[in-house]
C-alpha cells in the first residue's frame, strides 16, 4: 500500500469486493457523492467569485483548493469513492479554465481533454481518460477522425494483451467502444454523405472487433462491433434507393434473422462462448472468490518453538493422561 495511489494488487481486490485499507463504495453511492462534491467545488468557485479577484483568479484559486481538499481525502484513504473525484476533476477542469482564459472554443476543448486526460492518471478513473481523448482531437481540425481511428485501433490491438490494472483494461475497453464513433462523427462533420472510404474502414473496424471478441473471449470486442455497425449502417443506408418504410422493414427483418441463427448457433458452446444460461447461478461468485484467493498475500505459518510440547486432552494411549506423550 502507498500513500498516494492503491497498487496493483489493492485495485484488483477492490474491483472484486475484497476488503482492502483503501475506503471506496459501490456504483449509485459514488454517482451520488461524485454530484455532491461537484456542487461543493461549484460553490467554491461561486465563493471566491462573489470574493472578487475575477473569474480567472476564482476559477484557479477555487480548481487548487479543490484537488488540496482531494488530495488530503485519498490521504485518508478514500479511493473511487467520489468525493475525492469529483473534487480532483472538477479542480483540474476550473484550473485549466482559468488558465485558457478566452480563447477559441477547439482550444478550451483542447485544454479541458488534457485536464481531464491528468486526473484520468491521478485518479485512475477511465471515464476521465475517455473524455480527454474525445475532447483533445477537437483542436486537430481535420486530423480529428484519424486521430481516433488510430486510437480506437491501438486500443483493439492492446486488449487481448495482459495487464495488471483493472481501471487500465476498462479504460482500453471503454476507448474500442466510444473512439470508431467519435472518428465517424468528425470525419462526417455534419455533412452524412456517403464516403465508401469511411464506410469500408467502419467495415473492417466491425470485422476487426468479432475476430478479437471471439478469439480472446472478450467483451469489449463484442461491445465495441455494435457502434461500427451501426454507423456503417447510417453511412450505407442511401445505397439502396428504397423507402424509409421499406428499408426499415427490410433490415430490420435481416437483423432479427441474423439474431435468432446466431443465437441457435451458440446454443452449443464454441469456443467456451453459448448464449445458453448456466445452470449454477454462483457460478460467478465462486470465481471471483477463486481469484479473490489467488491473489491475496498469503502469510507463512510461523516456525514452530523448540522445547518440550504438550499434548492436551489425553493422549495415544490411553484416556485422562494416562499415556507418555508430552
């Protein structure tokens, strides 16, 4: 344990409900106490606001006190808790602010992704790491769409690969998900019209994510194939020349077809993957107690004392004491 961050370790304790030093709460709580704690940051900066100084000097002022009253609450061990989150985060959005002042709107979204890309590290938090990779390629212009297509497909390549950290796998997975639809966004730039060069690179993005899901039985593959798809879907959905009406009926048909023979398909399991429900429901509370086992520290029994030992409640050969062990 370190003072400053949980290790290793620690973290995967904490993501299987292990008791740890380390003082953290579940979803909804640390939702709740994270709107808390943005309220209070809020209310500082409206503070030093009313105070005077100006609205730079309040926001940079009120961003150091923030991250000061976070840093002293992982100091005391809370750790994705959501108070010190959101006192971390909102402190280094309200310094950045302050420290663009006015400038062109891709710039502050530019400054802002790099706040939230350093609390993402200190915090070890993957919804920050996401939202600063979405808002730094803002300042990229027209460099944004292959920015995050280079990063959607590092981040695919990277998560069959082990790691240690379980906020490091989530925030990879998390990136395979939301960048193929941040790069359609930006390479489209409100103006849908069809581009087979964007459509066939959605395509094999999409492709590119059932092979690495299967093969690696993993879940953000699989996740990440739904928002490919469906964008090559909009961006091929003019091709046919048909209706609205009938290119809903038509599709629509083909996509619950597809559902159902994929289903039936996996009925039998391939490749330890079956849409079937398994039949022991604690099935995955005794893995995760497995894993909880095999990763916690396991002390040595300590070495036995020298010196006469003695056998309590009689002995082996008779009752009472009778015997001669001792």
């Amino acid at each position: 344990m370190t003072a400053w961050i949980p290790t290793a370790a620690e973290e995967r304790l904490m993501a299987v409900g292990a008791p740890v030093p380390w003082k953290s709460f579940s979803m909804l709580p640390r939702i709740g106490f994270f709107f808390l704690a943005t309220i209070c940051a809020a209310a500082l900066f409206g503070f030093f606001s009313v105070a005077g100084g100006g609205t730079r000097f309040a926001a940079i002022f009120s961003g150091i006190a923030a991250i000061g009253a976070a840093e002293l609450l992982i100091r005391f061990r809370f750790f994705s808790a959501g108070l010190e989150e959101a006192l971390w985060y909102v402190g280094a959005l309200e310094i950045a602010g302050g420290l663009s002042g006015i400038a062109e709107w891709r710039t502050t979204l530019f400054v802002l992704g790099f706040a939230s890309l350093v609390a993402a590290v200190r915090l070890l938090n993957p919804f920050c790491a996401v939202l600063g990779a979405v808002l730094i390629p803002f300042r990229f212009e027209s460099m944004a769409a292959p920015f995050c297509a280079l990063v959607a497909v590092v981040a695919l390549a990277l998560l069959p690969l082990p790691r240690r950290r379980p906020s490091i796998e989530h925030t990879i997975g998390a990136l395979a998900v939301v960048m193929p639809l941040a790069a359609y966004l930006f390479a489209k730039d409100g103006t849908f019209v069809f581009d087979p060069l964007v459509a066939g690179a959605l395509l094999l993005y999409a492709v590119g994510a059932l092979i690495v899901g299967v093969r690696f039985r993993l879940h953000a593959p699989l996740l990440a194939l739904f928002p490919a798809l469906g964008c090559f879907a909009y961006e091929v959905r003019e091709l046919s020349g048909l209706s609205l009406e009938a290119r809903l009926i038509i599709w629509g048909s083909v996509l619950l077809g597809v559902s159902i023979a994929v289903e039936r398909f996996l009925k039998t399991p391939r490749h330890g993957i079956t849409s079937r429900q398994l039949r022991d429901d604690k099935l995955g509370d005794l893995l995760q107690l497995a894993g909880t086992i095999a990763i916690a520290p396991h002390h040595q029994k300590p070495p036995e004392q020298g010196g006469p030992q003695i056998e309590s409640g009689g002995s082996s050969f008779g009752g009472a004491g009778a015997g001669g062990d001792f």
